[in-house]
C-alpha cells in the first residue's frame, strides 16, 4: 500500500457548475457563483459579511490594509504558523511580535499575550491549529483592553466551533482558505469574513482593485472610479462554481472527515505509545482538519517518519517556528520560544483525506505502534 498524506476530494458537480458560469457568458468574479458562496456562508454560519479572495494568503493581505497597517505599528502572532500569516503584515511595513504557543496545544498561548502589548500594538492575530479553537474570551478580553483588533487565520479552521460560535466569526475579521490541502477546497481559494461592520463599505472597495465598482453594479452611483488602495482580490467564476460544488457536499465532507479522525484518536489511545495525541480543550468542536501525534524529540520523530515511510505512509511534519526562519531570524527580538521550538521539531500529521479507508487508518496506527 502506498499512502499519500492528502488526495483532493472531486465531489463530482464541479464540472457541472463549471460548464453553467461558462455557459452563463460572465466568467470573471463577483458573479452569481460567487454569490451563492457567499450567501452560504452567511446564512450557515451567520457572518455579517464575507467575501470570496483567490487565497487565505489574499484575505489576510486585505485584512492589513482595512486595519491601515503600516511602519512601526506591531502585530502579535504565534510563530508556528504558515508565513502567509506574518507576510501580509510585514508587506505593509509592519514589525511581527511574535507569540510562543500552549504547552499542551500548538495554538497561541493566550496567557502569554498582554505581556507583548505595546503602544504601537495593533492587532493581534490567532491561528486556530488544525481548527481547534484558540481560547478567545480571553484574547478578546485582551483585545478590548487595550483597544485592538482581532484577526482569525482561521485557514483550518471552516465548520469548526468555540463554544456554539463558529471560527471566523468571532475576531473582528477572518480569514478562510479553499486550498487543496483545506477541508473544502476549489484548488486555490480563499475568504475574508467582515464581522465588524466600521470595514463593510472599505472591503468592497479594496477587494475591487481600489474602485467603487461594486457600489456601480448595484446602481447607486452613476459612474466608477478609483477611490481608495486595493488589489485583485476577487476569483473568477470558475473558481466560485468550483468551490459551491464543496459546499454543497460540506456535511458529508466534514462526516468522513470525522470518522477518520475519530478512528485514529480511539485506536491509538487504546494502546500504549511513546508518542503523545493531540488535546482538544473543552470549549473547542474541532473539524477534524489534522490529525496529529507529538514525538519526544526530533530524533524519535525522524524515527517514526522513515519508519512510516518504509511502510509507504507519507506522514509530514508542520511548521518550522517562523521566529527562526532566514527572513525573520535576525528581526526578531530573540526571545526563546520554547513550545514553538518544541512543535517545530516534534509534530507529525497523518494521512487524513476523504478517500481514505478506515481500513487504512487502523493499518497506519498498527504500524505506528510497531515503533513505539
Ligand atoms: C493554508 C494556510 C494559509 C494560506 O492559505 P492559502 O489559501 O494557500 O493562501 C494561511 N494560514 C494558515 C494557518 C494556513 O493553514
């Protein structure tokens, strides 16, 4: 057998929507498919406003630019994280404090925030690992004390839940990501989720190149033009028509998705191991996005990894700590972050896709515990 870490999922109906926006005759963004997104979205979850971005890594830029990010302002972040994260700030100019993680989850430790606040704080920005919830009374808590704002790179983290509140919901802004290593997914693909409504009219405008074309569209002015900063952000309706074909499918995604995880997490527990599994706090519904183990050091995880691989498993670590990173090492203000360090070097994730068998998934954990 031979197993990937990840297969994207066809559900089928993408090449229908496909052929419906070309046929249509409008096949660049903010159609209906587009629409129908959005709408999903909104109504599901009961966001205020979302808009569909070609990447995560296009909702985060947008983010930086609505909070008028720039030179000398600061942005609290964990440093486990993908770069897309910090690079949408840094691109506006501004300076990453970069925040270590939980001891016993790699999501940003909530008690080690207000520490790193500033007077030129800004923002701080949560990822929600593998979308388990990150502890977010407490950060908004922070956020309102010291009057900040709150991001979610809730990339992981579509269908996942804090308390009965669904992730992207809760921060100020958020940001989803459709890329094919995501849960749901239209190759690439992204969203941006307003839940403040001081950014409503701003987004539009930014996310239509810097022009009110939108407001155009709608007929309340008779003419467009350029009236503020933006770019590209929008996808075209191939993409759209793509991604609805997931969403439609998104309750039986997420149930696979599930039995999955749940066949990992209750075949390894029942069984001693040298390798830790992942926590879940109580206040998180997770969406079974990864499945994780954490090995004692990085020797013990190279160990399990070619082991694994001997057996044709593809199993990966994560993130390298972004604080050590050859762009950032020497910007960063070195301080030690101990738990970031430790998931860098530790973290394994196991195959975990649709296609998957459970038959599979037991045969992974069997020859995972050959190792120990
Ligand atoms: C996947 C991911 C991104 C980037 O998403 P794209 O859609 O590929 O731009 C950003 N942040 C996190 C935490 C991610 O997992």
């Amino acid at each position: 057998m031979n197993i990937p870490f990840n297969k994207p999922y066809v559900t089928g109906k993408e090449t229908h929507y496909i052929y419906q926006a070309i046929s249509s005759g409008k096949i660049s963004g903010n159609g209906i498919f587009t629409k129908k997104c959005q709408t999903f979205f909104e109504k599901r979850y009961s966001f205020l406003k979302t808009f569909l971005t070609t990447s995560c890594t296009d909702a985060l830029e947008m983010c930086a630019i609505l909070l008028d990010v720039s030179h000398g302002d600061e942005i609290i972040m964990p440093a486990y994280t993908f770069v897309s994260t910090a690079n949408a700030f840094i691109l506006r100019g501004a300076k990453i404090v970069f925040c270590d993680n939980e001891q016993d989850h790699p999501n940003i430790d909530a008690n080690a925030i207000e520490e790193l606040v500033t007077k030129k704080t800004k923002a701080i920005v949560v990822v929600h690992y593998g979308g388990v919830a990150c502890d977010m009374d407490k950060i908004m808590d922070i956020a309102d004390k010291y009057n900040l704002f709150v991001i979610e790179d809730a990339a992981q983290a579509v269908n996942a839940f804090y308390k009965d509140r669904p992730l992207g919901g809760i921060g100020h802004l958020a940001t989803f990501s459709f890329h094919e290593t995501k849960n749901i997914s239209s190759g690439e693909g992204g969203m941006l989720i307003i839940n403040d409504e001081r950014f409503l009219e701003r987004a539009e405008i930014i996310w239509e190149k810097g022009t009110n074309r939108t407001a155009f569209f709608r007929g309340e002015i008779d003419k467009y033009g350029w009236v503020d900063i933006g770019s590209s952000f929008l996808p075209s309706e191939i993409t759209a028509a793509f991604l609805y074909a997931q969403l439609e499918c998104i309750d039986e995604l997420q149930e696979i998705r599930q039995s999955l995880w749940n066949t990992y997490d209750v075949t390894l527990r029942n069984r001693r191991s040298s390798f830790q599994l992942p926590m879940t706090p109580k206040f998180a519904t997770h969406n079974s996005h990864i499945y994780y183990i954490i090995c004692k050091s990085l020797s013990h995880r190279n160990r399990i990894l070619g082991h694994l691989r001997k057996n044709d498993v593809h199993a990966v670590f994560h993130y390298q700590g972004l604080h050590e990173s050859t762009f950032y090492k020497e910007k960063h203000d070195g301080r030690k972050l101990v738990n970031c360090d430790y998931y860098t070097n530790t973290l394994v994730r196991l195959p975990l896709f649709y296609e998957l068998p459970i038959s599979k998934v037991k045969d992974i954990c069997n020859i995972l515990l050959d190792e120990g």
